[in-house]
C-alpha cells in the first residue's frame, strides 16, 4: 500500500510539475496588447513604414519578426540616436544601409507601448504571410510561417491539466481511505477518531488539523497572503487620482476619429491656443459654425450647436438672448500643484498631440489615454533629447553664460525675466 502511495505521490508531482512549465509558457507568449500596438502603430509609424512594403524607412514586418531581442527593438524605437553614438553594431548597420538617414526618436514612448508596437507587427504580418496564394504576397505564393497553437489546442491543454487535479484528488482520497482501512484493521488508529457504521474510520477534520500543525506551511500561506494584501494596497494607492481610461459623456458627441482621422483637420485648428498658450483651450462654437452653417444641418447633433448659438438655419440669423454655453466635461486634469505649458511643449519641444493625449485621430470619444502622473512625465523628460542647435533660447541662454564667465552684468531680464508666461498663466 505504501509503494502505491509513494507512486501516486511521484506521478502528482510530474503532473504539477508540467501544468507549472505550460502555465509559464503561456504567459510567455501573452506579451504586449495587438489592438492598442495598431492604433499607436497607425499614429506614429504609418508615415515612414509599412509592414510589406519600402517606403522611407523599411517594411517592418520581416525586420521585426526576425529579430528575436526585444529590449534591443525597444531601445531602438524608443531612442534610436543613443544606440548609434554608443556605436552599437545593429545601429551601425540600419544606419548606413540607408545612407545615415536618422529614424525619428520616440521618447514619450513606454515600454509597455513598444510591446503592444511589436506584438501587433507580428501578429499582423504572421495574419499576412499564411494568407493562400492569390491573397497574400504575388511574389511569394509558397512562403508559409510557423504558427502558433491555436485556441482550441490551448484550451484542450487547459482542460487536461485540470482534469489532471481531479484525479490526482480522488486518487488521494482513495488512497487515504484504503490507509485507514489498513490501520483500522490492524488497531493502529489515532483514539480522537471517530467511526461510523462498518468499522471505517472517519475524521472530517483530520486533513486540516494535520495541515496547521506543518509550521512552514502555514507560514507560507500567512506569507502568501500578506504579499498578495500588500501589493493590493500598494496598487490601488498608486493609482489613486490616475484616471487612465476616464472617458465621461460629452453633451455632444463629437469624434475625433472623423475630423481628425477621417478629414485630417488639423488639431490646432479647433485647439488654437495649444501653440500660444498654457492652455489648448475649448473651441468655440463659432470655429464649428465655420463648416456646419452649410454641413449637415440636418443632424441633430448640429442642431445643438444651433440652439446653443440661438442661430435659426432658415433665416440664418442669431437671437443672442437664446444663447447658451455648451456644457462640456473637462477629460484631462491636472491638479492645481502642477504646471504644464501648451505652448512649450507644441512649438519649442515639437511634441505632437498625439505623444500625451495618444491615437486621437481613431476615437469617436475622447477618453484620457495617458496617466499624467508625475513619474510619466519624467521619464518622457529623462529620454527626450533637445535639440539646442540653431535655437534662439539657447543661444542666448549660452550668450548669457558666456557673459557670466567674462564677469560682465547679467540681468534678469537677460534670461526671460519678463516674459509675460512668467508671471501670467
């Protein structure tokens, strides 16, 4: 009986053993999101690449695919001009086969967000490459691609394992029972046991007051338990105020994805105060009443912009007294501690729109795309490079400097003390 048990025992551990392997295997391969990877692909790489085809920068599906050193692909796309001063050889490479044409840096992109990049340009060009001649690439009708495992074959391995619990379980309770039986036959059960009819010995609690009297185990479960308490607490204070995600209703429903997707109207046409100013500030309905005096007046989406406007389309007058502001629901927020400056970021850093307030171009609602946390913030900082060559405030910031080294009067007003955004935001 013992030789049974031990064997059992032997086959339980495989068993768990290889749920554990597979288990890490899929986890493995459930790195990075395709459907967020395509809309940042589509904002920032659709004007340079493509995934089959050379345009100013290389198609990158093969180049991706192939290249197995993801933290290498990430520095790369993330900061491509760091790895060549460093004089990486792959850099090298990239860079002299297209004639040391730089690739744009794309410091404001995460980790994270390179992970779903790439998962997507795999994901995608595999979907390609395994379509059937005459779908796919003319020129290579009889490549094919190793695929990975399907849903089903996923699922059923899944199911295997589980079913492989249960047996392990009634396994044990059998072996348990015949145990006892054993020891019932030969009088060597404990005295707290009880029996019920039949002489088999039964003690409901005996598995449990054996399991807390093993101190390690125990321990290990009051460990578990309070690693798994601790992080909880430490994440939902961290995420405290981030409001990633919040995407609340507007009173009219506005896309984006259609004027500045579809129609590609620029953003500061409507957010004119994001090169002039602290704020991008809330276009007026007036910059609306541009278009949609004569476009789609039939919606009734328009005809709110009317009744707020107290403009009459048949007569196409205004009744100032009928006017009203539309009641727009602030998105992005900081708080009052912080101050962030439009205009800085637009026209001197070059930063497009879509850097913080992400793919705006593709959503029908608005929704806060970035955390706008302090650490975010500073990472784009620590790896956005500036480019003080040929700019006027650096110049005469090193003017100034210079100044300063031969002993000669600097004022304040020297270094921009009285520009108006020093003291009026």
């Amino acid at each position: 009986m013992r030789n049974i048990s031990s064997i059992i025992k032997q086959i339980s551990r495989s068993v768990l053993l290889v749920a554990g392997f597979a288990m890490l295997g899929f986890s493995g391969h459930a790195q990075g999101d395709a459907a967020k990877g395509e809309a940042l692909f589509k904002a920032n790489c659709t004007s340079c690449h493509k995934l089959d085809v050379k345009m100013t920068g290389p198609a990158l599906g093969p180049i991706i695919t192939s290249e197995t050193d993801d933290k290498w692909l990430t520095h790369w796309i993330q900061n491509n001009q760091a790895l060549i001063a460093a004089k990486d050889k792959k850099a090298l490479s990239i860079y002299n086969e297209y004639n040391q044409a730089g690739m744009s840096v794309f410091a404001s992109l995460s980790d994270g967000d390179v992970s779903n990049i790439i998962a997507y340009v795999r994901g995608e060009w595999k979907t390609m490459k395994e379509k059937p001649p005459g779908k796919g690439d003319p020129a290579n009708p009889q490549t094919s691609t190793e695929s990975g495992p399907s849903d089903l074959v996923i699922f059923g391995l899944i199911g295997v394992i589980i079913l492989a619990f249960i047996i392990i379980l009634v396994l044990n309770k059998v072996i348990a029972t015949l145990e006892r039986l054993l020891l019932s036959k030969k009088g060597l059960l404990p005295e707290e046991t009880e029996t019920i009819e039949g002489g088999v010995p039964v003690d409901k609690l005996a598995t449990v007051k054996k399991l807390l009297k093993n101190k390690k185990l125990v321990f290990f479960i009051i460990l578990c338990i309070s690693i798994a308490g601790s992080s909880w607490t430490w994440v939902t204070l961290w995420n405290t105020n981030v409001h990633t995600g919040y995407q609340p209703v507007q009173p009219i429903k506005y896309s984006h994805e259609l004027h500045a997707g579809t129609m590609k109207i620029d953003c500061q046409y409507c957010h004119s105060g994001a090169y002039k100013s602290k704020n991008a500030s809330i276009p007026s309905l007036n910059v609306c009443m541009n278009c949609h005096k004569m476009v789609k007046t039939e919606s009734p989406e328009i005809a709110k912009i009317y009744n707020a406007l107290g403009y009459d389309p048949k007569t196409q007058k205004y009744d100032s007294t009928k006017a009203k502001p539309i009641q727009w629901v602030r998105i992005h927020n900081l708080p009052d501690l912080a101050y962030f400056n439009h205009s800085q970021h637009v026209v001197v850093g070059k930063v497009k729109c879509q850097t913080c307030h992400g793919p705006i171009q593709t959503m029908k609602e608005v929704y806060q795309y970035s955390p706008l946390t302090m650490k975010w913030c500073i990472q784009c900082h620590k790896r956005t490079e500036v480019n003080y060559k040929g700019n006027a405030y650096y110049d005469n910031m090193i003017s100034v400097h210079d100044k300063i080294k031969r002993g000669e009067k600097v004022t304040a007003a020297a270094m921009g003390g009285i520009e108006c955004g020093k003291c009026h935001y």
